[in-house]
C-alpha cells in the first residue's frame, strides 16, 4: 500500500506542475490567442499539438524517476536528489505562467536556465542513487535542451530595443 501511495505522490506532484501550466493556458496564455501568434518563430518550431503528448511522457517519466529516488534507502545523496527533483518541479510549473501567462519570454528564458542546471543536477545526484531513474530523465533533458534553444531563439526574434525615444519622452519596452 505504501508502495502505491508513493506512487500516486509523485504522479500527484507532477500533475499539479502540469496544472498549474494548463490553467494558465486557458487564460490569455493561449498558443492559439493572438499574442503567440504574432510573435517571430524559428522554423524549427514544432505545431503546437506536439507539445501535449511529448509532456505527458516527459511528466510520466519524470514521476518515475523521482519516485525510484524516492524508494531507494535513505542516504545523503537520496535527500539531495529528491531537493533537486523538487527544485527542477518547481522551476518546470513557472515556466508557462512566465511565458504564456504574463508574456515575459526573457524571464521564461531566465526560469528555463535554472530549470536545465536543476534538472542536470538532479540527473548526476540522481545516477548514485539509482541509475534507472536517472536515466529515465535523459530523454527529458533533451527536450530541455531543445526548448531552451527555441525559448532563446524567440527571446531574440521579438526583442524590443532596451530604449528608443518617441518625440521628446524615454520609452522603455515592459
């Protein structure tokens, strides 16, 4: 029974990160709302229907690989992975409201950095604890990889000038 329970945890965690991305795309955050679709993409910017099905397997795996951490025996390095298991869950749920949400891709960019150093830190934590669970993050971290090249890459197709003067007034881009 605590096997399970332990189980539905982690799924429980990983879905609220997922949810808490999927209500800030009913909002204005919408791929399909106006204001993604005016920004500047790369080429290499998948359809948007690709996305849903590539993070729920990315959120399974992701699941798994923080619930073997979290069965193997109590060990320092068991502890450190599973705060870096947290701290890239966290770092992962504030990348939609960022981006979407409140239309800041350079913050988003910003979270996406962090996120990549987190989750590569949990993935090296996570090798000493259990080699499987590490390994069910690398396909994870491509993908981390690849979004922080297209997050970069939009970041500076659209970016407005630091300042540009209108008249006599100073306006600064928000």
């Amino acid at each position: 029974m605590r096997k399970l329970l332990s189980k539905i945890g982690f799924a429980m965690a990983v879905g609220a990160a997922a949810g808490l991305g999927a209500l800030t795309m009913r909002g204005k955050g919408r791929p399909e709302g106006r204001w993604f679709r005016m920004l500047r993409k790369p080429r290499f910017q998948p359809p948007d229907r690709v996305f849903g099905p590539v993070w729920t397997v990315l959120y399974a795996t992701i699941a798994y690989s923080g619930w073997r951490v979290w069965s193997r025996p109590a060990s320092r390095a068991r502890t450190g992975a599973l705060g870096l298991w947290g701290a890239q869950l966290a770092l992962n749920a504030a990348w939609t409201p960022l981006f979407f949400g409140a239309r800041r891709p350079g913050f988003a960019l910003a979270d996406l950095v962090a996120l990549d150093a987190a989750a590569t830190s949990y993935a090296l934590t996570a090798r000493k604890v259990d080699a499987r669970a590490a390994w069910a993050v690398v396909p994870y971290l491509a993908w981390l990889g690849f979004a922080t090249v297209l997050n970069t890459t939009i970041f500076a197709k659209n970016r407005a000038p630091a300042c540009r003067i209108r008249g006599a007034s100073l306006v600064v881009p928000s």
